[in-house]
C-alpha cells in the first residue's frame, strides 16, 4: 500500500503557486502494538496554513521547512488495528497532515467521531469541528455575547464566520455579515440566515455597516483586519468587544502591514480586544460540538461546504480558498 503526500516545497512570494509544493507517493510503513492505520476521508484547507509557509505575517513558533509534510486536519477510518481503542471501521478527526493514509497510536488526535443522525461525516472538519469550535469560543467565550446584542462578522461567507452569525442567530442576537460581492452577500443572508450582509468591494464599508447596524455594534469578530477592522470599529457601540480570530488581509502581505486607524476608538467607547486560539480551550470542545451537531439535526444551522477531488488538487483547492472562492468550509475529498 502506498500513501500520497502533499509536501512543503518552497516559501512563497505573497500569494502561493503550485510551484511552493510536492506531490510524492511514498509506501506505508507497517503498525507495530499500539498503532493502527487510518485510510483519510477528508483534508481541511484553512487560512493559517498560509502563515506556516513563510513569505508573510505568521504567528507561528516556526515555519515549514522544504520537504515538510503540510499541515492540516484530516477526517479518516482505522483499517488496520493494533490498538483495542481504535477498532476497525473507527471515525477520527486529527491534525495529521495533508496525505491519503497514516499510522497513529491516538494520541495525535483531536477526536473520535461519535456519529450522529443527521449530521454528515464531513461536518466533522467543518461545523462540528474546528471551525464550529472556534466560531463558539470566539463569540461566546471571548466575545461574550448576549442575547439581543448586535454581532458583526467579517469573512461571513466563509467556514467560520458563516458558523459564528447562525451561532448568534441562535443565541437571539442580530447578525450582520460582510463578505466580497454580491453573490456572496446573498448567500450570507439566504442561506446562512444573517439579517444583512455588506460588501467590503463596494464602496464606504463603514456607511454601509452603519446602515446594516443602526442601534451599533456589539461584538465584532473579526476575521480579516486592516481596513475593515478600522470601519468596524467606527461602528462600535460602548464597551463592544472585538474577539480576533485572524487576519487575512496580512497573510500574504511581504512588507509592512496595515496599521490600524483609529485606535483612540478604544478609549472613548472602553472597547475590548483579544486574540483567541483555539487549543488554550480544549476543555470546551466536547460542549461546543454537541450544542453545534444540536443545532443541524434541529435545521437551524447549516454545515456548508466547497469540495475538491483528490489531493493532487489540493494545493490549488488552498490558493482558491486564500482568494476567496470558496463558500463555507473548504475540503478535499481524498477518496
């Protein structure tokens, strides 16, 4: 048996090229006790992929280096066992590389899947994995949300901010997305269920979050910075909070990046401002998941996805994705 790979190959000048990565076919080792193989359904492309490649803004401890395996999440099966835990036919989420196959010995995973009805397999990258993860403990745990509140989210047609405005929905706030053109802006409000959804290509984003908000902003979740933090800013209410999730704008940015504005905004409305990751709650993903496979299996929340075949086409699945062509959560189906 065999295992295809998608390798780090080369740090990209702004936005990467097919050329920054390997494709290589490499032979399964054996398991040894302890150790079981899994045959991966499913690879997770995300934004902070980019930042471990280098060539931009990245918060990492260290970037890739040539010849590294990418990272990522992937969703598989166990097909062979030497691991009573881990039986045959077992459904696990783990952050285990870009690749067809793997040996673990569990404790490189993020979870074993309990499957629910109702909620596909594939939700379990996106909505009811780390992407509904972070949406909850962003909104709920750094943003502290309230019901009533009004709860701006920039990237709303993507994974996660598509998850956080139909998680403020359900909470009783009101909801108001920005996103990148029409068709996407009708996708927010359509299909995710915002109240409204503005668009950062049109001009004066900070009028038309002023129109979209006319009682203010309560939570700002931020996905994006630069300018379009400095417009929601404007439109802040007194003692808003703002829970910053990423900062796409920076990604592929290879000089100085763009500073914010307007930080005396900050002191006249006694803002709040905190980054988040994801890993210092990991006491909360159990309660975020379950209120999430809750919500699908009720239909008030929906598990939207853009799927690549294969993983000789995940390199551009990941390029697409940092340019915005995905709708909700991107995937490649590796079989």
């Amino acid at each position: 048996m065999s295992n295809t790979q998608v390798l780090f190959k080369s740090e990209p000048k702004g936005l990467p090229t097919p050329d920054n990565f390997d494709i290589v076919t490499v032979p399964m080792p054996g398991i040894e006790d302890g150790q079981f193989l899994l045959k991966n359904y499913f690879l997770s492309l995300d934004p902070y992929q980019r930042m471990l490649m280098g060539g931009g803004w990245t918060y990492a401890p260290r970037f890739l280096a040539p010849g590294d395996l990418m990272i990522g999440r992937v969703l598989g099966e166990v097909i062979e066992t030497k691991n009573a835990d881990f039986p045959v036919g077992t459904h696990v989420v783990g952050r285990l590389g870009w690749q067809t196959h793997v040996v673990s010995d569990g404790t490189d995973l993020d979870f074993i899947i309990t499957p629910k009805q109702d909620v596909p397999l594939s939700a379990y990258l996106g909505a009811c994995g780390s992407t509904g993860t972070t949406a909850w403990i962003g909104l709920k745990i750094t943003g502290r949300a309230k019901a009533g509140e009004t709860v701006l989210v920039s990237a709303a047609a993507g994974s996660v901010g598509g998850t956080v405005g139909q998680l403020a929905k359900a909470m009783d706030c009101k909801a108001i997305g920005i996103a990148g053109g029409p068709d996407k802006c009708k996708t927010v409000v359509e299909d995710f269920g915002f109240d409204a959804c503005v668009d950062y290509k049109a001009p004066d984003l900070e009028a038309q979050i002023r129109a979209a908000s006319p009682d203010g902003v309560d939570v700002y979740f931020d996905n994006v910075g630069g300018a379009v933090l400095d417009a929601a800013m404007a439109n802040m209410n007194k003692f808003g909070r703002i829970p910053v999730c990423g900062v796409l704008s920076a990604y592929n940015e290879e000089g100085a990046s763009y500073g914010v504005k307007n930080m005396h905004l900050f002191f006249d409305k006694s803002l709040t401002m905190e980054g988040f990751v994801l890993n210092v709650h990991k006491a909360r993903w159990p309660e975020a998941r379950a209120e999430i496979e809750d919500l699908i299996v009720a239909d008030r929340l929906i598990s939207r996805e853009t799927v690549a075949q294969g993983i000789e086409n995940a390199p551009s699945a990941f390029i697409g994705m940092l340019e915005g062509k995905n709708v909700g959560k991107q995937l490649v189906k590796l079989v």
